[in-house]
C-alpha cells in the first residue's frame, strides 16, 4: 500500500468518525428544539405542556376566504366548481396558489407539468424533505373542498408554524398537484404518478388528446408549460429525496361526521382497476328475430354486470368494491336487439391480491358468457391496475401524536378514494389525513367541510410535519 493513499485512507476514516460525532450532537440539538417546540420532553409523557396551544392557531377565516376566493375561479356558476387541467382558469387558479405559497415565505418552484413545489428550508443543510400538499382541479360541477383542503390547508398549516416560532430541522414542502382528476385526457393523478415514474403514462400521454382533440403538449403549451417528451420521463423522484409525505384531505365519505370524530388517520390507500369490456352480436329487429336467434349483446354485458357484483361480494371482505359506472348499447333503439355493448368496471380494495382475483373471476365470466350467447369479446382491456398502498408507520405514529396532543377525537380509517398520495407512496413514506365533510358529500356542488373542521385538520397537518421534520 502506497503511503500517500494510507494518509488518504486515515484522513477518510478521521472524517467519518467526525461526522458522526457531530451526527450526535445535532441529535442532541433536535431534541431541545423539539422539547421548546411541544413544551414537553420528548421522551416523557407526564410533563405539562408549557407550550399554550393557542399560539398554535389557524388563521380561519383567511382560510376560508382564500378557499372562496379559489372556488370563483370556476368554469361553471357558483356553488359549483369546475376547473380542468391547463384551462384559463386553472391558469389564474396555479397564480393565486404560487402568490400564497410567496406569502407564507416559501421558496417557490414548478416542474414541466405544472406541479407547484412550495419550500421551507429546515436548519439542517441535505436531508429529505418532508412534503405535503394535495390538488385544485376540479372535476364538472364539483365542490371546492376537494384536495384544496389539502393545498391552501397546508399553506396554512406552514402559517400556523412559523407563527408559533417554529425552526424544521429538514425542509417542509407544499406540493400542488396537477391533475389529480382525469376529466380532460382520461388519467387520474397525473403528476404525482408521472413524480413516482411511469413509462406507459409518458408513452400515453404522447398520443393523448382530449374531446375537442387538442393533444396533451398543445394542451399544455397553452398554459405555459412547453414541454418535451423526454421532460416527462425526467419528472421522476430520486430514491430518497423525501423522508415523509402528508396529503390533508376531506374524507368524501360519511363515517367521521357519523362518528362525530375530528380527524381520521388513514392506515391504507384503495386502489382501483378499471376495465373496459365490449361484446358484439347481429342485431337484429326486435320482432322479427325469435329468442332462439338472438345473440344479444346487451344482455351479454348485463350478465356480466350482476358477475361483478357477485364476485366482489364473495371476496370475503367488505374492503372490497366493484361498480359498473357504464353500460353503453349500440344502436340504443327500443326496436333493435343490442348488437355492440360497452361497460366500464371499476374494483377496488386495500388488498391487490384479492382485488386481482376478482378481475380475473370478471375476465372469465366474460369468456363464458360470450360463449353461452354466441357474442364475441371484441374487447377485455384492463386500462389501470393499481396497486394499493399502505401508509408509513412513522407517518401514521407522526399523525396519531399530533392528533393526541391536540386533544381531537380520531379513527384509523381506510381511504376509499385514491389520491396523489398513493403515487407518493412510491417514492416516500406516506399517510394522510381525513376531516369530516357534511353528509360524505364530494363531486357535487353540496360538498362541504366546516371552518373549525377544516381548522383541526390544518393543526393536526402542522403538529404532524413539525414531528417528522424533527426526526
Ligand atoms: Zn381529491
């Protein structure tokens, strides 16, 4: 061995010992900040919190007027919303975000796309970031709380930290989503999954048009964003780059408000499949031809129908869930025998494995009902399969810690709807945290969540990033 890579070799050795003393004393540095953050030490839970929560407060009716003044910026009349991927208004709608996310001090940034990346720089130089955020488009005649809980909440959420003097030690990021729902080219989460990298979305995006034709790049060029191809495929997240990942949202089912609980911990993500399924037969007159005859496609795609709800119903889980959404005839005459059908299947569970066997139950039943009808399957294309995601243990202990500290009443809870959350959850622990919203209510203009609900959310978001900034 050479003397000069032996002194190299040392020097290696000497620094690696260092860092990993200074390593310890910044550990030490966290915890004093997060005992002056929470009033209490870390690692005992009788202290007192000489910490008043009221200096943790929510800035409600800011809140809530900026959650307003975001529903205005609307393609159909109030109390509806409607605000699709790269439209005039959902242009005004990433301005009026990006202002906000200035105002709160954030160092803000934007990819190809258009997800709106918000940050706070922790204390501590190069370690993951811990990020939240969720989306604002909103699909035809919808709410406004809808993933906006989950934007302007976390904005907020940023507020209600610096306002309590708060210093993250990681960096704390809001992200903004673009295109959660898949109203204008038919993909749901559309940044995020292109965050956690997909080759079949660039591939599809690059023949994606949508119902007036305009082409996924046209459409997107028009909003701003001149985008390549190859900029699709460069969106994807390095391993690593986020230590936890948060999304605030309204639950858009009815359980909380049942309950009468604050705030619901999510443990796992449901994920869908959709499948598209089309028979054909010969038609025919409606009197002319006797049932013997007949090879009815319309029936076809009924028979199918009541299968998917009688294998869903067998899996042996409630988490399980199949609907068809769509069933389309063709001609569509009261006197023609249906010689084309069309439908459209949605499943859904926590479970992928239970979830797929039930698709796989669907796809023969199709076989077998082609056969016995004498129609042929001209189509059985499953479009997405999805697996489900789990959230993160810390998360979910980060979240549960809030929560108790915050004296709010809680459930663990599944999320039944996907969100951009269950990308993220590729690419970084993941949880997410659901508020009540009247009647479960979401999709249509009558959804609504109440200030002070809205308002625990925003402080659960914020105790709960606090937390894991720290770690
Ligand atoms: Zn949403």
């Amino acid at each position: 061995m050479e003397p000069k890579f032996l002194t190299s070799l040392l020097t290696l050795l000497l620094l690696i010992c260092l860092s990993t003393i200074i390593d310890a004393t910044n550990e030490d540095a966290t915890r004093k900040t997060m005992e002056e953050f929470s009033g209490y030490p870390t690692d005992s839970h009788h202290s007192i919190l000489s910490f008043s929560l009221d200096s943790f407060s929510v800035e409600s009716e800011k809140l809530q007027g900026q959650i307003e003044e975001l529903s205005t910026l609307s393609d159909s009349p109030a109390p509806s919303v409607t605000r699709i991927l790269y439209s005039e208004k959902d242009v005004l709608a990433r301005r009026f975000i990006k202002g906000i996310m200035k105002q709160a001090g954030l160092l803000v940034r934007e990819d190809a796309v258009g997800n709106i990346y918000g940050r706070w720089d922790g204390s501590e130089q190069g370690l993951p970031v811990v990020a939240t955020g969720s989306h604002i488009d909103a699909i035809p005649f919808s709410g406004k709380y809808d993933g906006v809980v989950g934007v302007l909440g976390a904005i907020e959420a940023i507020n209600v930290l610096r306002r309590s003097g708060f210093q993250p030690r990681r960096p704390l990021e809001v992200i903004m989503f673009t295109s959660e729902e898949p109203t204008r080219f038919g993909i749901s989460c559309l940044g995020s999954r292109l965050l956690a990298g997909s080759e079949t979305l660039v591939n599809t995006l690059k023949k994606a048009a949508d119902a007036q034709n305009v082409s996924f790049f046209d459409a997107a060029k028009s909003a701003g964003y001149n985008l390549s191809p190859d900029d699709l495929s460069n969106l994807v997240l390095e391993e690593g780059n986020y230590s936890a990942f948060v999304e605030l949202h309204i639950e858009q089912g009815p359980l909380l408000e049942e309950e009468g609980l604050s705030i619901g911990i999510v443990t796992a993500i449901a994920a869908p499949a959709s499948i598209k399924v089309e028979f054909e037969g010969n038609g025919g007159h409606a009197g002319a031809v006797l049932m013997p005859k007949r090879n009815d496609a319309g029936l076809a795609a009924a028979e199918l129908a009541l299968a998917v709800e009688r294998y869903v119903l067998e899996s042996g889980s409630i988490d399980t869930v199949g609907t068809v959404g769509i069933l389309e005839l063709h001609p569509g005459a009261i006197n023609s025998i249906p010689s084309k059908s069309h439908i459209e299947i949605d499943v859904r569970d926590i479970d992928e494995k239970r979830r797929n066997s039930v698709i796989e139950k669907v796809h023969e039943s199709a076989i077998n009902i082609s056969q016995t009808r004498g129609v042929k399957l001209s189509e059985f294309n499953i479009i997405n399969q999805d697996p489900p995601a789990a959230s993160d243990k810390s998360v979910i202990d980060a979240m549960e810690f809030a929560t108790k500290q915050l004296n709010l009443s809680h459930k663990f809870m599944i999320s039944r709807a996907y969100h951009d959350s269950l990308f993220m959850a590729r690419k970084s622990p993941m949880g997410m945290i659901f508020i009540p919203c009247y009647k479960g209510y979401s999709h249509k203009p009558e959804e609504y969540a109440s200030t002070e609900d809205i308002s625990n959310g925003v402080k659960v978001l914020a105790l709960t990033l606090a937390k894991l900034s720290l770690e």
